[in-house]
C-alpha cells in the first residue's frame, strides 16, 4: 500500500452538492497552474455520483489512505467539515448516490489502509444553482488541510442521541 487516494463525490450540477467534483476541480486547477504542486503520491479522482465506478482503480493502487469527500446534511452550518463514521451515514442525507456509501467504504476497506469520509455541510442542493460561498471557502480550507497532512484536526461528527 502506497500514498492517498481522494475521491471526489456529488453531483455538480446540485449547488453544493458538488463540493466533492469542486474538490477535484481545485486540484486540476492546481496542477494546471502549479503554484501549487500536488504530492506525486496524492491521486485525486472525480467520482460524482457513481464512486462505485472507482472500485476497480482503488484496488488496484491499494492507497494507505483513501479520503471521499462529499456533501451531507449533518445539521450544521453551511461549510462546516466532519469526519463521518460509517455507521453514522445512515441517518444522514446523501441523496445523489447510486450506493450506499456505507456499502461502499465496507467493500473498499479490505483493500485500504484507512478509509475517511469527510462531509461538508451544504447550505443549498437545487439543480441548477451555483455552489455557495461557504462551501467553496471551506473545500479551498479542505484542499490545505489534506495538503499540509492535517486531515486528523477535522472534527469528528457527533451523533445524536
């Protein structure tokens, strides 16, 4: 196993349900530019609302780390990250998926050393709408933190009782 995978997921034509593909959108910019140079061992990959289509590309990288970003609605204010565990995506909203993401971060387990699922709180997901200020300032703060091998400082998500 060998450096981190991140999989970028939503639907980029739902507002802030592209925070994901916005992600992934980042790091192309980036490298395009680069001012900022992504880390030889960092493959960041669009999944938009199939990232079971990635099964195969992850088995065959066995990453150390693979990290989904997606929009959830946790409750929170919009922009906020967390962590969020597999157990606790049930009764969250990821409505744009055509798997469970539980279902699959069980399957892609066995061939990763970690597997993170970080969301980011939307503030709106109508078709047609541009992604939201706070989103786009907190996956721009995402892309830093992941960067600057800062991933744990993320909170993670509470669940309610």
């Amino acid at each position: 196993m060998s450096g981190t995978v991140i999989l970028g997921i939503g639907n980029p034509l739902a507002g802030d349900d592209a925070a994901g593909v916005y992600f992934v959108d980042l790091f192309s910019l980036r490298r395009q530019r680069a001012r900022f140079p992504l880390p030889t061992d960092i493959a960041v990959l669009c999944a938009a609302t199939a990232p079971e289509s990635y099964t195969s590309v992850i088995r065959r990288q066995q990453p150390d780390l693979l990290i989904l970003v997606d929009a959830a609605d946790m409750g929170l204010l919009p922009g906020a990250l967390r962590i969020i565990r597999p157990e606790a995506i049930s009764t969250l909203s990821f409505s744009t998926h055509h798997m469970p993401l539980s279902m699959f971060m069980s399957y892609v387990r066995g061939f990763c050393g970690a597997v993170v699922l970080v969301g980011v709180q939307p503030e709106h997901t109508e078709m047609g709408k541009p992604l939201s200020e706070a989103v786009r300032k907190s996956i721009e703060g995402l892309a830093a933190t992941i960067l600057e091998g800062r991933i744990a400082e993320i909170p993670l998500l509470e669940q309610k009782s």
